[in-house]
C-alpha cells in the first residue's frame, strides 16, 4: 500500500519489472480494454461487484476478482495475437 496525497484514501500501487510477463499483461489489459467495450463493461461490473462484497478489505476484493482475470487473460492475449500488439 502506498498513502496517496490524501491520507484518507489509500492507493493500490503495481510495481513491474520491465520486460516481465506481469508487465507487458498490466499494459495490454489497457489497451484491450480500450479497444473492447464490452469487456471494459464487464470488468466494470466485477470490479463494482467486488467492491461491495469485500466490505473495504483489500484482499477480499482482489480475490473477487480473480475468477474473471483467468478468463480475460486468455481473451486479451488472443486479442493482442490477432492485432499484432506489441508493448
């Protein structure tokens, strides 16, 4: 965790080793989700969905999360294959 500029508000910060398979997905997710609607949609959803069920627990909301990721990895990478997408 990191304190954001407001100490109210805590901010969930990524730190990604350049080149690696976890950052070269943080930034494909992006733009598959800006090339996607419907699963930028989708992830809305989970994430609003998640929220309320975690109960302001960090862990539980990202573990909410997780049954959706192991799908959208697989269609975002097919994606990035048929685009050519390249980080």
């Amino acid at each position: 965790m990191h304190a954001s500029a407001d100490p109210g508000r805590p901010t969930n910060v990524h730190l990604r080793v350049h080149g690696w398979p976890n950052q070269q997905f943080a930034l494909l997710f992006v733009d598959w989700l800006a090339a996607n609607p419907g699963a930028r949609e989708d992830y809305l959803t989970v994430k609003c969905d998640a929220d309320r069920r975690a109960d302001g627990e960090l862990a539980r909301y990202v573990t909410a999360k997780e049954p959706w990721f192991l799908d959208a990895y697989q269609r975002a990478w097919e994606w990035a294959d048929a685009v050519h997408w390249r980080p």
